[in-house]
C-alpha cells in the first residue's frame, strides 16, 4: 500500500530538510510543493530526498496542499499523509496515524493535540482552537476535539473526493466540510504538537481566524 506524505512549505528553510529526513523512513515518497518561496526551502527539500514542485508565487497552504495530493494521485498513491514542513509535528507518529486508514477502518484519519496528553498548548492558542472546534460544529456538524490540526491522512478515495478549493488558511475548516458532506468514516488520533516561539508567531491569530470564517461563509454561500 502506497504511502505519500505531502508537505506544503513557504520559507521553511532550516527545517523543511529535518521533517523530511523524519519522515522517510515511515512513507514511500515525500512530496514538497515549495508554495513560492524565496529562500532555500527548494533546494534543501530536495537535497533530503523529496519530490519538490514549485509554485512560482506565494498561493497560500491551500492551494500548494492541492497541488501535492493531486500529484500523490498521479503518483499511485494508496493513501495521501498531509503534514507541515515546520517541524511542529512528529514524523514517528505517522505509522499511528495512518493504521485506521490502512486498516480500512476509516477513510480518513484526522490528528488531534487535545487527545495526546503530549502537546503543552498555550492558553490563548488552546482557547482560540476550541473556538474552532465550535465553529467547524455548527457549520458542518462535524464535532471534533480539534478542527485546525494539519497532520491528516486519507485514502486515495477520500483524497479525490475532497479537492482543496480554498487557497488560504480556510481550507482545513473546507476539508472538514467536505469530509461531512461526503460522509466520510473520520477518525481522531491523538498526535503531539511541538510548540516554539518562532511557531507561534507564524501561527494564526485572531484577525486570521476571522479571514478563515469569511472565506469559509463566502464559499458555501457562493459554491
């Protein structure tokens, strides 16, 4: 069974390399889409052994995300990992994550840092997630413990069924809305979540999270 792991990356230099290096052991192939970055994420992804695609501007994680899972399926893919070039997530979870998947238990495995125990979430962070987990609820009635966690994986069915059209930040509560809609077996893993200071700054915030309702509302209204 084909495992791929897809890795969007903007500016990620210094570390794209090491999630990479992490992750190999447990996929087949690791796909990075370099979302138009103006350092060495590129170079140094592709120096780890990853696939590297480019976008030639900055489209946001979205977009770069679709890019890479349409490539996975291009590829065989059986089934389709996402996760962040920051470092933030473990790669020695990816064998956990993925066995519901495997196992055809689910079609798609969803990461959770509230079900692990692990992840030291700062407060202000932990309380504007759950607001998510609200707000994903009431909009899809998909009632998760945490609804903006990037580390998923899904079946190559599920992959293709759920296409990204959300370019920014909104395409995780997109994903979920689909996963609902579709009626997709969804299972939470509980997944540790790494958290640093340089993290948390390029993390969202309250603006951002207003942006992500906005997009979210204008697509469903508009779809």
């Amino acid at each position: 069974m084909r495992i791929i792991t897809v890795i969007p990356a903007y500016n990620e230099g210094g570390r794209v390399g090491g999630v990479i290096r992490g992750a190999r052991p447990f996929v087949d192939e690791i796909i990075v889409v370099d979302d138009g970055s103006t350092d060495a994420t590129a170079f140094e992804a592709k120096e780890a052994g990853a696939r590297v695609l480019r976008h030639a501007i900055n489209r946001g994680q979205g977009a770069a995300l679709q890019t890479g899972v349409e490539e996975a399926l291009r590829r065989g893919a059986a089934v389709i990992v996402h996760m962040d070039a920051d470092g933030q997530f473990v790669p020695e979870e990816i064998p956990r994550l993925v066995e519901p998947v495997v196992s055809g238990r689910v079609d798609v495995a969803l990461g959770s840092r509230f079900l692990s125990g692990t992840s030291q979430v700062p407060f202000f962070r932990s309380m504007l997630l759950r607001t998510g987990v609200l707000f994903t609820g009431l909009v899809s009635g998909l009632w998760l413990s945490d609804t903006h966690n990037g580390f998923r994986a899904f079946s190559r069915e599920a992959a293709a069924c759920c296409p990204i059209t959300l370019d920014l930040m909104a395409h995780a509560s997109e994903i979920l809305d689909r996963i609902a809609c579709q009626r997709l077996r969804c299972e939470e893993v509980p997944v540790t979540v790494r958290y640093s200071v340089e993290t948390l700054r390029k993390g969202q915030h309250s603006l951002g999270s207003l942006r992500i309702v906005f997009d979210l509302v204008k697509a469903k209204l508009f779809q």
